[in-house]
C-alpha cells in the first residue's frame, strides 16, 4: 500500500506518478480565495468547512502570499468566513467551536501580516466589513465571553485566551490596533475575573488570564478612558485579588527556582572547576553565563495590580497554602525550557503545584518575597538595554509599595519576621553569606539590603544614575515613614552609610556627588563632635578598643554641646506618577511584551491532538 506523506497542505503519494494531492480543507481554502462565493456551487460549503481539522499554516501563509490589491478581490469571502467563524462559536459540537477559534487566530495574524507591508488597506473593512462590524465584533466578543464563563471544556477556554492575545497582540503597539476599541465596548473583564477567582480554572489559564489583562489596561491609557483601567482599579473580591496574586507569585517563583537550577548547574559545571583552580580572577565572567531573561509580561501585571488598586496591596504580605507551607513540591518539578527563562508561561502543573521555596529553612512565603528575590536576580546585571528596563520597573513596583501607607505598616511590622534569601552577585571581595544564617526581621529590612545590594554592585565606570536615584528615592520615602510613625527599625545602617558614602567618589556624575557631599553637614558635624571625645576617653582610660556601651556613654554625655543646622522638608517627597515621568518607557516596554507573547502563540500552542482527544467520546 502506497504510503502518504504530509507536507504543507498537501498530500504527496509516494507512488510512480509523483502528484501531489491536497487536503480537502486546504482545497476548500483556495475556494475562498476565489472571487466567487463558494457556497453557491456547494451549499453545505460553510457547514463542512469548519468539520475539517484547520491547517492553520496554509491559511496564514496564502493571506500573506497576496497583494493587497489580490486581497480586496476576495474582500467578501474574508468578511463571509469571519461571520461565520463568529456563527460556529455558538454550535453544540465543540469540534466546529475549537475550528473557528483557529480559523479566526489564522484570519486575524495573516490579514494583520499583510498590513504591516505596503498595502495600507483597512484591517477591520477587510476582516468584516465597515457595516458590519461593530455586530460582529458584538457577536463575537459575547460568544467568547460566553465561553470562558462555562463550566465546559477548559481546551475551549484555552483557545479563547489564546484568540484573544492573538487579537491584542497582533500589532507591535496596542494602541494602534483599532479592534481593540470594540474589546473595550464589549469588556471581557468579568470573565478573566471568574478565571482568576476559581481555583481550577486559575491552575490552567490564571497566567494567559493575567497577561491579557495587563495588555488591555495597556490599551491607550493615557488618550481615553480605558474601562479596563476603571474596572482593574475598584476590584475588592478577596478571592480574585488573592487569586490573581497567586498566579503571580507563581510565575516569579518558577523563575526564581529556574536560576537557582542553573546556577548549581553551573557552579558544578567547567567555570566552577576553572575558577577552582586559578583564583576568584574568572567569577564574573562564569557569573554572566547564566541566562537571565525576565518575565516582563507578569511583572507588567503586577505593577498594575500595585498601582491601581490599593486593595491588592494587602496581597502582598499574605501566605498561600498553595504556595508557601511546605518545603518539597507536591509533583515533580519541571525542566528548564529550552528557551531562555520568563519568556514562555509556566506549565500547566506548575501553577498547579505550590511554590518552590529557595529556602529549606523559610517555611512561609508571600508575594512580596517572591518579588524581591526576583528582583535580586534582575537587578544584578543591566549591561544591556532588556534587564536595564526589567530592573527599573522592579524598582518602580517598590516605589509604589514605599509609598503605600497600607504597605508600610506591614513592612515595618516585629510581628512579620521571615527569612528572606537575596540573591547576591559574586565578588571577589567578599565571601557569599551562608543561607542558614539569615536573620528573621521585618519585611523592611530584605527591601534596605535589596537597595544595598544594588548600589554597592554596580559602582561602574558607566554608573546607571536612574536606577540609583530610584534605590536612593524608595529608602528615602521609607526613612519618612518611619520619622512620620516613630518607627525605630533595628538595621545595620552602617552597610547604607557607607555605600552612600562611597557612590558620592568619582566618576561621570562627580559635581552631582560633590553636592550630596557638601549637604550631609550634620553627618560630619557629629563626626567632628563626637570623634575626638571618644579618642580623648580612650586615652585617658587606657583604653585601645571601647565597647558599644561606652561610647554611648561619651555620646550622651557630650550630646548637649552637638550643633546641628536645622534642615525643612527632609520629610517629603514627590509622590509616583506614571503619565508625566514613566509613560515613555511603559510604552516601549508594553511593544517588547507584546511582541514576545505574540511570539510564543506559535502553531504548537494552537494545536488540535489534545482537544481532539478530549472529543473523542463525543458522537
């Protein structure tokens, strides 16, 4: 028996005759690249076509082979498959459902393709027609709505997520993509909350779920009233905040435990044993091995989530019994991608799992952990533009919580103490502090040494100004917390004094150093107060090296004598805001996402195996 072999659309007979044969949906594809209706000659066409497994490739690849002008010939076959397309999501048989949502990904990024090129025509007059659209658009958006709020099969809710990331996704710059203004009139949003806020649904689709919404909210925020935007910012169900925070957290934490593997990996690897044999001289160079890539999709959604509605800040600092209350994973964890780390979601059992912790000692954990030992990853190297950005909104996230009264009294809360282990980049002047020896103390205190921890690695000749302003900004605004509220913090403030002290040497930035020199005249007048004082009582104790409790001592005997200049205003400071100082960068930051989601819906993700699988009992 002859067999046949499958090759792009077409079925080859590998026999004498050599002709090649093709399927019989990718004949019924070039039927409606016709100019002539194709039901007239065959009047069950529309019926047929979406019973027929959808060869996704032939249909994107024949749209882009066209013209413009070619393409507006067969402008009412494109208009009549989309309508019914939008007409099949509404069957009982869930194969003609899952059909037309691959249909309607394949019409949607091939007709968007063709526009990026010369033709210039209108996306939305080719798609459905300029009288018919906004019906469609109505039609489909509550078909898909209708969809994703049933309690049917959850590859069909899948399929939706990934049409309607597709739809949002398809150009470069969301706010260009005119359909999203029928998204906006027919808001989605109730349904991605469902999603968010039962559990079995949140396990397969919380991270499509939450993405989409942080490239909705995206959607001309700062030219007109983005509902989205509205909606994002009254939310108060305890259960969608918790569960959106969960998808979140579970999305960093699987990041976090990606690098922890490759970084073992690579200190057991050849760099480990070269470093071994020739000194410290070759760590960073092993050190920038590591793929660091970050997931700027989900820490989009959280800095919306932070920033628009205070009510998700009490997240922050809550512990998930699916997260964080055991120390060994409940399935067995998955391998790293092939691709480079926090570009493609997490896997289905992984959201599904509890959190990894890099801790074996840290029983509990909570977002605001997981985020900060996220942003000890990313802030460690921004040599390059990509991780440049990712550190600057992780420091825009912590701005926005330092400014949060709510946040504030939970960092500074004695009651919440945790273990919280950053990661620190390798020196060669210091030693990589022991895990187990981490202290337990307020939230506060990882968020001072994540700041620490910045401005002490990256004294660079090229000094990364903005981000240091950004670390300098969120102590200051916790300093005037803790001023405001009489908070005395037990920290080794020292480590800060002196990183301050010696990013204020040399360098590019050296007259603006030289002004925060000449304005800490308080810090060197108690200097000058208290140093000879301290020597004079050595001296005439005898004593080579005083103890803590006397030089407190020579301190408050001599602390009425201290001069100090009275400075105003220390205690404020100008308050976040992202249309006047940030919309620049959240606008080419939004184009990277949705460039790389679009990305990562390849054909793979679309594919029918499973669904057909899941069917399969159907008559």
């Amino acid at each position: 028996m002859a067999q046949v072999e499958k090759r792009g659309g077409l079925l080859r007979k590998s026999s004498a005759s050599k002709k090649p044969l093709k399927e019989k949906v990718v004949l019924m594809y070039d039927e409606i690249f016709m100019t002539e209706d194709p039901s007239k000659c065959s009047p069950r066409f529309w019926e047929e076509l979406f019973l027929m497994k959808v060869n996704l490739e032939y249909l994107e690849g024949k749209l882009e082979s066209l013209d413009g002008e070619e393409l507006m010939k067969i402008k009412d076959n494109i208009n009549c498959l989309f309508q019914h397309c939008i007409q099949a999501l509404g069957e009982e048989h869930p194969i003609r459902v899952v059909n037309a949502l691959q249909t309607l990904c394949a019409l949607i990024r091939g007709v968007h393709q063709k526009n990026k090129s010369t033709s210039g025509f209108d996306i939305i007059n080719m798609l459905m027609g300029f009288d018919k659209a906004e019906l469609c658009m109505k039609n489909l958006m509550e078909s898909l709505d209708s969809l994703l709020c049933a309690e049917g099969s959850e590859s069909l809710k899948s399929l939706c997520l990934k049409l309607l990331l597709c739809l949002v996704t398809v150009t470069d710059n969301i706010s260009q993509n005119t359909i999203l203004e029928y998204v906006m009139i027919n808001s989605i949003f109730e349904a991605i909350l469902q999603i968010l806020s039962h559990p079995p649904s949140r396990r397969e689709h919380g991270y499509d779920a939450v993405v989409l919404l942080a490239l909705l909210v995206n959607y001309r925020k700062y030219e007109s009233v983005n509902p989205y935007i509205v909606k994002l910012s009254i939310v108060d169900d305890e259960a969608t905040l918790n569960g959106m925070g969960l998808v979140i957290a579970q999305a960093l934490s699987e990041y976090n435990r990606q690098y922890k593997d490759k970084e073992e990996e690579h200190q057991s690897g050849f760099f480990s044993a070269l470093t071994n044999m020739v000194g410290s001289m070759f760590i960073a160079d092993a050190h920038e091995k590591i793929s660091v890539q970050t997931n700027e999709a989900i820490l989009l959604a959280l800095y919306e989530a932070v920033h628009l509605n205070r009510n998700f800040i009490t997240v922050l600092a809550q512990s998930h019994p699916e997260m964080g209350l055991v120390t060994t994973p409940v399935s067995p964890a998955p391998t790293a991608p092939a691709t480079p780390l926090g570009t493609t979601p997490p896997s289905s059992d992984v959201i599904s799992s509890v959190e990894l912790p890099l801790d074996a000692d840290v029983q509990t954990s909570n977002l605001l952990i997981t985020f900060l030992k996220y942003s000890s990853i990313v802030m460690q190297d921004t040599k390059d533009e990509h991780r440049l950005h990712s550190g600057k909104l992780c420091l825009i996230i912590l701005t926005c919580i330092a400014e949060d009264q709510y946040a504030n009294a939970f960092l500074h809360d004695d009651n919440m103490n945790f273990r919280v282990n950053l990661h620190r980049m390798p020196m060669r002047h210091r030693k990589k502090a022991a895990d187990k020896n981490l202290p337990c103390r307020p939230l506060v205190c990882a968020v001072l040494d994540l700041m620490v921890e910045f401005i002490v690695t990256h004294m660079m000749k090229e000094f990364p100004m903005d981000l240091y302003v950004r670390c300098i900004q969120v102590v200051h605004k916790l300093l005037c917390y803790q001023k405001k509220c009489r908070v005395r913090l037990h920290y080794t403030w020292r480590e800060l004094w002196s990183v301050l002290r010696l990013s204020t040497n040399a360098g590019q930035w050296k007259e603006a150093a030289s002004k925060v020199t000449h304005a800490l005249v308080n810090i060197r007048a108690i200097i000058n107060h208290f140093n000879p004082k301290i020597e004079s009582y050595a001296a005439v104790n005898h004593i080579s090296q005083l103890s803590e409790e006397q030089v407190l001592e020579v301190v408050r005997a001599n602390y009425d004598t201290l001069t100090l200049k009275l400075q105003d205003g220390l205690d404020q400071y100008e308050r976040y805001s992202e249309q006047h100082k940030e919309a620049a960068f959240f606008k080419e930051l939004v184009r990277s996402i949705s460039t790389n989601v679009r990305r990562n819906l390849a054909f793979h993700t679309l594919s029918q195996e499973v669904l057909l699988k899941e069917f399969s009992t159907i008559s």
